[in-house]
C-alpha cells in the first residue's frame, strides 16, 4: 500500500523507503528498521502529556511491522544528566528527586522506570527491543566527546565540556532557528560559554564539598570528576545500538530546537554521515486550554483517570481520535466522552461478532489511512460508519476491524459483557421502571436508572424491551 510519513527535517510527507539494498532478490530478509524513541528521565512519574509520544511511536512501529518491516525500537532511559534548566544549568533531576524523596539515586532510578513500564503495559503499548539506561553508556559517551574533541568541535571551561555550535553551519537549519535573534536578546549569563547555542556535553561535578552519588572521570580532564550532559547519551547510545545513520528518530515536538537539535550536530559531525533519515514529532497535549504544568496541578497520570474511572484504553483511543501532529486538548468531559464512545463501540463489535454470517454481502474495503502518515482518526471514523452498515457481511467486518486493531492496539475484540443474572430485586425495579416510561413519568424512570446502576447494572431501552448489561471494569 505504501507508507508516507511527515518527516521535521524536510518539513514535508514523504514516502517511507528503505536505503538501497545491494542486491534484490525474493530470498532477502525483511528490512529492519532502526528506530529511536527519546525516553523519561526517570526522577518523577510520567503525566498522560508525556505518553502520548509513545503510544504516537507504538503506532507508528505497528503500521511499520503491517508494511512489512522488522523493527529495531531503542527507547533510552535518562538516569543522569538531564539538568533542571536546558541552558545546562542547575541541577540533575535524578539528584533532585532523589533528594526530594530522602532516597538513593538507584532507588529513584528503579521506582519511576518501573511506573514507566507499567503505564506502556496499560496503554498496550509493544515493549521496545531495549531500554538502554544512560549511565550503561558513559564510555561510549566519553568515545564520543573525545571524536568531537580531535575534529575541533570542542571547548573546555572551568564547568564543563561545551560543543562550539558555531562550527556546525547547517546547526540552525532543523528547528529554524533566529540564532542571531537569540544572541542579541540573551538576557541570561553564559558563564564561559561562548555562544547562547553552546551545549554541555560533559559537566564536571561542583567543587562544593559535596560529592554526588553518579559521577566518573572526565574525558578531556583526568583531574575532575563529572558527568555526560543529556543530549550526549541520546547519540552515543543510537549509535552503538543501531549504527551511524538510523532509519526514524522520534519525540515530542518540545525536543525539536534543543534536544534534538544538539543530537544531529554533534552525531553529523563526529561521523560525518546522516544522523537519521526521518524525523518524526508529536504535538503538546494542553489541559483545559492551559500548558500542563506542577504550579497549575494539571499534570495528570494514568492512576488519576483510573480514580475518575477513565481506564488507559480509553485515554489511548481519545489519542487515537486526533492526528498526532494535532495539538490537543485534555478535558473531563473529553475523556468522559471518548468512553462512552469506546465501550459502544466495543459493544457494537461484539454484538456483530456473536451475529455472525449474515446472508447479506457487500464489497467492504480497508481504507488504511493509518498509511498516510498515521491518519488513526479517519479509519477510527471509518470503522464507525462501516460497522453501522447492514449491508456488510458480519464475517468481512470482524475481519477487517481485526486488521485494523493491530495498528491500533485497542483490544477491540477482547470486550465480552459480563452474564447478567437477574435477581428478585433487579426485577422489581425493572419492572416499576417500565411502569414509569410506560406512563410517561421520565423522572421516575431515570431515578430507577440510578438505582439499578448502584447495584453494577446499565440498562439500555431496545426495541425488545429493556437489557441489563453488568457495569464494565475500568482497569483495562
């Protein structure tokens, strides 16, 4: 069918293809594609913002291995350097949350990776191939700043290793950066560096007496201790797992003028080759129209939808219903409609299912949007339409939301209602509720409504009369 992607670099969709083979034949392998996702720095719990990077590059590794392809997924895990400030500044996170919490780094460093993991596995989305851990990396790290180092690429100061950005020409071009626009409205002291653009690829611990718990002999100065800046990992650790030049590197589009940014120019110029042959970005999630943020008390996590009784599928399938360079919006009422939505559409499914092969037929084609660069919401809205249609053979269509779910990853098959047995006191009020409705008196029948749903009971008016339906768990 054909994969197009939206690639940053170029600023345009293009068709995904693979480099050259040397040679073509029936008999080759799949090709593997070699995919980065940037990881959490893991000094605190994901907020919902935070995972819709990766259920954005779950997608898009499912629509991969549908095309074809083997998959290669690196999700890097940021254990240290990763500074408060992006201006290389302040103080490592994974310290700070250590200290925040009275615990070891290594203590902090395990219980924010495993709520990571466990919030990917409530998303169903796909383990990666590997979680490498930046501090697995610190001598590829230091290989790495020694390369920059003899091409000329570097400079040292009393607190660090910088990389002089104004040695790589094309540095501004990814983001589209107003570098002079940046120097003539630098408010900030830049200490020894010697342009705003300069980043630490290496820092070198405080001479305050205090010594910190992760911490290595510098490359460049035997005489200091210190630690990998957190745009280094991020190079060193794609090159050693996936080679010089990757297929897809992904984040959100918050990595687009720093991180990502610092990525190309000291990887392009340590090797001299293409860093990744596409980009590809998620856009910010905001809260009720604001910008998530700790002072406002809207960084939300999946724990807190599940108090609401928003289960994590739910949260995925309201992702799935915006395009992911589609800024979007987080509210209550959003989520509280989207699963609504999820479980009727579930519902539906089942209800087709267990129909079965009906004697009507008619040609039922998969749209596959999701090819044209991740377009989940139009073939959601397709599968809406089509699973409505009556001129659809049963068969054909479970078929075709089975093809359609493993890009997706919704579960859409696994909903089975619960068995409802109907008790001497689900009846009663059954039947004084029909009583109501049968003379009008709405008020009555939705305050039975109430009562029925008190004891774990949805009752829904059909055409044949009244159905329970056991209240659908929200943990899954």
């Amino acid at each position: 069918m054909g994969l197009r992607l939206y690639n940053t670099q170029t600023r345009q969709t293009e068709e995904f293809t693979p480099p050259p083979r040397l040679r073509a034949s029936d008999g080759l392998a799949p090709y593997e594609v070699k995919m980065y996702n940037c990881g959490p720095t893991v000094y605190n719990y994901a907020h919902i913002g935070n995972l819709r990077a990766y259920v954005f590059a779950d997608i898009l590794r499912r629509t991969l291995e549908m095309e074809g392809y083997s998959v290669k997924q690196i999700v890097n895990i940021t254990d240290v350097g990763h500074l408060v400030s992006d201006n290389d500044e302040g103080e490592d996170k994974i310290e700070e949350g250590a200290r925040r919490e009275g615990k070891s780094t290594e203590e902090i460093i395990g219980l924010y990776s495993q709520a990571f993991y466990d919030d990917l596995k409530a998303l169903n989305v796909l383990p990666a191939t590997k979680y490498p851990r930046a501090t697995q990396y610190i001598d590829e790290q230091k290989a790495l700043i020694e390369t920059l180092d003899k091409k000329g690429f570097l400079y040292t100061t009393e607190d660090g290793v910088y990389f002089d950005t104004t040695k790589f020409p094309r540095y501004a071009d990814f983001a589209k950066l107003d570098i002079a626009g940046m120097q003539a409205g630098a408010r900030v002291s830049m200490g020894e560096k010697k342009h705003p653009t300069d980043f630490a690829v290496w820092k070198f611990s405080p001479e305050d007496g205090n010594k910190r718990e992760q911490e290595w002999d510098s490359p460049l100065r035997a005489d200091r201790k210190g630690f990998p800046g957190w745009h280094i990992e991020c190079s060193a650790i794609a090159m050693k797992e996936l080679g010089e030049t990757i297929d897809i590197h992904t984040g959100g589009v918050d990595h687009i003028p720093v991180h990502h940014t610092n990525e190309i120019a000291q990887s392009e110029c340590a090797t001299g080759k293409q860093f990744a042959r596409y980009w590809m970005h998620s856009a910010h999630m905001l809260v009720d129209g604001q910008k998530m943020s700790k002072s406002l008390g809207n960084t939300y996590r999946l724990s807190d939808l599940a108090e609401k009784g928003i289960a994590p599928l739910t949260f995925r399938y309201w992702l799935l219903t915006a395009h992911y360079r589609t800024q979007v919006n987080f509210t209550w009422d959003a989520l509280k409609g989207a699963q609504n939505a999820y479980e009727r559409l579930r519902r539906r499914i089942f209800e087709i299912k267990k129909k079965g092969v009906t004697t009507n037929t008619h040609p039922f084609s998969f749209v596959g949007s999701v090819f044209d660069d991740l377009d989940t919401a139009s073939d959601i809205a397709s599968m809406w339409q089509d699973i409505q249609n009556n001129e659809y053979d049963s068969k054909t269509i479970i078929q075709e939301v089975e093809i359609l779910d493993k890009f997706l990853g919704l579960k859409l098959l696994e909903y089975a209602p619960e068995e409802v047995v109907v008790t001497s006191e689900l009846q009663k009020l059954l039947d004084e509720r029909k009583t109501a409705r049968d003379a009008k008196n709405f008020a009555a029948s939705d305050r039975l409504r109430d009562e029925i749903r008190k004891l774990g009971y949805e009752v829904k008016d059909t055409p044949e009369g009244q159905r329970l339906e056991k209240t659908e768990k929200k943990s899954a």
